[in-house]
C-alpha cells in the first residue's frame, strides 16, 4: 500500500498542543498547532524507518463525538 496521507487529529492540552496520527499509534506535542504537527511529521518518519506500510489502518470520515459518561 503507498501511503499518500495519513488523518491526524490536534488538540489543546493545557499549554501544549498534541498531534496524534489516527492511522498508526504516533503521537507528538509542541507549544503551537503547527510545532505538534510537524513534530508529529518527524516521529512518523522516525515510525516508518522500521514499521511495514501495511502497519497503517485505513481511517475514513473521522468524527469526534462526545459520549455522556457516567
């Protein structure tokens, strides 16, 4: 599978914002939107030097949707 992109979610968290990638486990922080995504761009690079492209979980049409918890 080639790989032409890969769906990341970014948030707030307290000072810092995180960068997750939806398709691997991979993650990454910085103190602005841009710094997390492009930290988060380097620890993918860092992930496919030795994970399989076949590692990656095909993600269509994410969507955050707040569960009432009790």
């Amino acid at each position: 599978m080639r790989i032409t992109s890969l769906n990341n979610v970014v948030w707030r968290e307290g000072k810092y914002f995180v960068a997750q990638c939806l398709n691997v486990d991979v993650s990454s922080f910085g103190k602005t939107k841009q710094e997390a995504l492009s930290n988060l761009n380097e620890a993918l690079e860092l992930y496919f030097e030795d994970a399989k492209t076949s590692d990656v979980v095909r993600v269509n049409s994410p969507e955050i949707v707040s569960v009432p918890f009790h």
